[in-house]
C-alpha cells in the first residue's frame, strides 16, 4: 500500500510503500460512489481489520507475486462495526 497524502497547494502524494497482513481480498466487479458522488466501478475490494486504514487515492497492490498482480486506487471505504462479528474496512479499489 501507498498512502495517499495531502500536498497543500501543491497536490498530493504517496508515502512510502509498506505491506499489510491479514487482509481478504476479492475480485469482483461492484458499483460504488466515489468521495464526489459520481458512481464508479469497483473491480477489486480489499478487507481489513479496523487498525488498517487506507484513504481514498491510495495505492493499493493485490496478489503480489502472482501472474495477476496488479496496483488500483481506492475510490471508496466502507466500515463494518458489530458486537459479535468481525469489525472491519473494505477498500474498493478500480
């Protein structure tokens, strides 16, 4: 994952890369509304637990070091909270 960051007046960027543990990962084709409103098409959705958090324009690469890896951008995030089951965020990715 590469964080996306503010940049002020200049425009954003991207922190350095790191690699994220325990995440769930799949592929399948959602439609979404991006942070704007409009309605995108999210190919790829990316669960984590609630201490790993990714912001929307971040980097995100899936099944690295397999023939169908491949790095998207997070258009939208959903958090999933409950008493019982396991809380979590889904990135959906483009």
């Amino acid at each position: 994952v590469r964080d996306a960051t503010a940049g002020g007046g200049m425009g954003g960027g991207y922190a350095s890369e790191r690699t994220v543990e325990n995440v769930w990962i799949v592929d399948e084709q959602k439609v979404v509304k991006s942070k704007d409103g409009t309605e995108v098409v999210s190919n790829t959705q990316v669960s984590t637990n609630l201490d790993e958090f990714f912001p929307i324009g971040s980097l995100v690469t899936v099944w690295k070091g397999l023939p169908n890896e491949r790095t998207a951008t997070v258009v939208a995030v959903s958090t999933f909270r409950h008493q019982r089951l396991q809380s979590h965020h889904t990135h959906f990715l483009n």
